[in-house]
C-alpha cells in the first residue's frame, strides 16, 4: 500500500511497527510517522487501515487547505457582489 507524504511537510511517510505485550499474548502493532517532522497515525494492528488513515489525513489536508483559500478570497467575492448590487441597482445591505 502507497503512503501519500506528510500533510505538514510534504516528507515521507514511513511504516513503523511495535511489539506490543509478552509471549502468547504478544501483538504487532503498527504506526505510520513522517521522517520529516514527526507527524504520526495512532496505532493499530492493522497495517493496511493504518496507511488508510494516515492517507486520509492527508486528504482533510487538502480539504482543509481549501476551505482555508476559500475563507480567504470570501471577503473579495462579498466585495465583488456589494459592487456589482450597486451598478445594478440593487442594494445587499437594506
Ligand atoms: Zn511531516
């Protein structure tokens, strides 16, 4: 499974896995962390839901960093509009 890179900073992402408990009863557990800065998935025994989650993360980053451009041309469309009610007659504000 292909891990998409850091959603922070852009570095790679890559596998890590834990041995969790003693004898019988031992698990493998594992981790997705970023070899730039840190970053990390919480852990899980599962390998492959674990690469699903840190490549979703990365898509809420996308998303989130488009919400965050669209916040902030927001302000210019509001102007663009009031501008544009204006030369048409229509007023936004009454
Ligand atoms: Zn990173």
């Amino acid at each position: 499974m292909k891990l998409q890179s850091c959603p922070c900073c852009r570095g790679k992402a890559i596998f890590a896995d834990l041995i969790i408990g003693k004898g019988s009863r031992r698990v493998k557990m594992w981790q997705v962390s970023c070899s730039g800065c840190g970053l990390s998935t919480e852990m899980d025994e599962d390998k492959r839901y674990t690469a699903t989650r840190w490549n979703r993360r990365q898509e809420y980053a996308n998303l989130k960093m488009w919400v965050t451009l669209l916040a902030a041309l927001l302000p210019v469309s509001i102007i663009i509009s009031l501008l544009l009610g204006n030369l048409m007659g229509i007023s936004l504000i009454s």
